[in-house]
C-alpha cells in the first residue's frame, strides 16, 4: 500500500492516477471530502484526515510501505504537516519516504521553497530511505483552454523574462516509477523540461496550436481583494508568499535542467506545444 498525503489538490490526483494505472494499491489521504472520490478513480482506501493532526496521520501511515508525500502550496504551516508525516512514517517504520520539494528550495526570499527545504532536511536525518523530487513551474498553470477564449495569456510579472516548465503529467509518471524502488534510495531529483520560455513565447504557441490570436498581457496582482476584507492567517501567508514568487519570477524567471527527468522517464520530457495540443484535444 502506498499513502499520498493531499491527494486531493492537483499533483495528489495526478500522482494517484499514475500509481493507479501503474497497478498500485494506494491510499488517498486529504482534508477535503472530495479525497473519497479517488476511489472510484481506483484508489483502494481514502481517508479524510487534517495533516495537523498527529491522530489523523498515524491512522493514515499504518500499514503502508511507502509514503509520497505532498504538502499543501502556499499553507503556512506547511513545514509543519511535513515534519508530523516523517515522524509519523518513522514510528510505523514505513520503507520509503518519498517527499514532493520544488526546483532550488534553497531560495531564501520564497516562502514556498523554504518550507519545502525545512521538510527536506527532516526527511534527510530521518533514517528513512528517501527520495526527494524537485519539480519546476508546472505547465498546468496555464490554463490553455482559458487563455484561448479570452485571446490573452495574463499574468502578474514580466512577460519577457523565461522560465523552465514541467508537465505534471511526466511528474506523476516519475512519482509512480521511483516510490518503493530501492534504486532510487537517497536521490534528489530535479524535474524539468525542456521549454524555458517567457510569457511572450508561450502566447505564440497556444496561438500557433490553437489557431486563434493570442497575446500576452501584464495584469496586476489583486492585492486588495484576496482574503476579503478579513483575512485568515492562511490569506495572509499566501499572498505574501504569491508577491515574493511573483516578485522573483518577474526579475530572475527561474532555471533548470531536463537531462535527469529524461533519464527518469527513458524518453525526452512533454514539451509545451504538446501539452498545448493535449489541451485542445481535451476541449
């Protein structure tokens, strides 16, 4: 039995549906109710259960082998929930410990890569075999089938400036083939594409693929509406960590490497027109 810990967010689904078609038994674990639906996606159990809560946890861990664990984006106790589910997996003696990071946690000013990088160090004193996976900006931030009706790719930083990709689809594919492999015991990978594009590029492509115009636009970030007038403490972690990714993204972009996601998944990673194809075939 393999758990995924927020397996109901977007890289929980698509991690759990790679296992799934690759004829593993999994156990879907989430705060939202939603999680259950995953069986009838093939998952074998689903637990609805807070990452906060040591209970819910130790409940989720018993009994699996393996353990791929995703921490909620942009949470504020993200650290947290990620240092319960490695003391967790070391009391139930789980036999792999494979963590979702980011590309270069070490980038100080983004919240979201510290707490990936506070996990990573408790998952390397944990005495668990690990693996710990790196991905880039996924592709599926960009919402073909949107950016097509509206005829504007929009986002909230510079439009010239590139950032390397990742098809989450090649991430899941990666997940499934690594989690309870002893070959990949203490590896850190980076997953990253091959596109390293701006903004400008990539409104060419979807209108190449698409048929229709489509530019780019800068738009400002809403700072005033998000949260609403009362924000919770999660509100207000997540704009705060949305301005320093946004922040950095417009000035450095942010880089990275494809050779090892090519070795990882014995053929060259999905680039950017295909996954733009693959969208419009959807649609």
């Amino acid at each position: 039995m393999i758990l995924v810990t927020a397996a109901d967010g977007r890289t929980g689904r698509s991690v759990v549906r790679a296992l799934v078609r690759g004829g593993r038994r999994v156990r879907a674990f989430d705060i939202a109710t939603d999680v259950e639906q995953l069986v009838d996606e093939g998952a074998a159990e689903a637990i609805v259960g807070n990452l906060l809560d040591p209970e819910d946890v130790g409940r989720a861990v018993e009994g699996v082998e393996s353990v791929v664990h995703i921490g909620p984006p942009m949470h504020p106790r993200e650290a947290e929930m990620g240092h319960g589910v490695v003391a967790a997996a070391r009391r139930a003696g789980v036999g792999h410990f494979v963590q979702f990071s980011v590309t270069h946690p070490q980038l100080e000013p983004l919240l979201n890569h510290q707490a990936k990088l506070a996990v990573e160090r408790v998952v390397l004193q944990s005495r668990l075999p690990f693996t710990i996976l790196q991905p880039m900006h996924y592709m599926q931030n960009v919402d073909v089938a949107h950016v097509v009706a509206a005829g504007a790719l929009r986002q909230p930083y510079g439009l010239d400036t590139p950032l390397a990709h990742v098809d989450l689809e090649d991430v899941a594919e990666v997940a499934a083939k690594v989690v309870g492999e002893a070959r990949h015991h203490y590896a850190t990978y980076e997953l990253c594409g091959e596109d390293f594009c701006n903004a400008l590029e990539l409104a060419h492509v979807i209108s190449v693929e698409s048929g229709r115009p489509v530019t780019a636009e800068l738009v400002p970030f809403p700072a005033s509406t998000v949260g609403g007038p009362r924000p919770s403490e999660e509100d207000d972690y997540r704009l705060d960590a949305m301005f320093r990714l946004f922040g950095h993204y417009g000035r450095y972009g942010i880089t990275g490497n494809p050779n090892v996601l090519s070795w990882l998944l014995g053929r060259r990673p999905t680039r950017f027109d295909e996954y733009v194809r693959r969208c419009l075939a959807i649609h």
